[in-house]
C-alpha cells in the first residue's frame, strides 16, 4: 500500500486533535495559521 501525506492535511488533523484535547490552544492555532496564510500570500509559494 502506497500512502503519502502532504502537510496541510496532516497539520489540519494534528491541529484538530490539539484543540480537542486543550481548546484554549484555538486562539494560537488560528493565530499562526493566519499568519503563514498571510506571508505565503505575501511573498508567493515560494516562501515555504
């Protein structure tokens, strides 16, 4: 069986199970998403 992850999908779960596991993490989780969204956006793919 062949099976390949890329990162967005599997920081999307670990993220999830995080915020399941200590909901106050919400605020920081978004926060740093929002952040990396904004620099990609920024500077182009080509950043990460």
């Amino acid at each position: 069986m062949n099976l390949h992850l890329t990162l967005g999908p599997l920081m999307a779960l670990i993220a999830g199970i995080l915020i399941l596991v200590m909901p106050r993490l919400l605020n920081f989780i978004v926060a740093i998403y929002l952040i990396i969204i904004g620099l990609v956006g920024l500077f182009g793919s080509h950043l990460l």
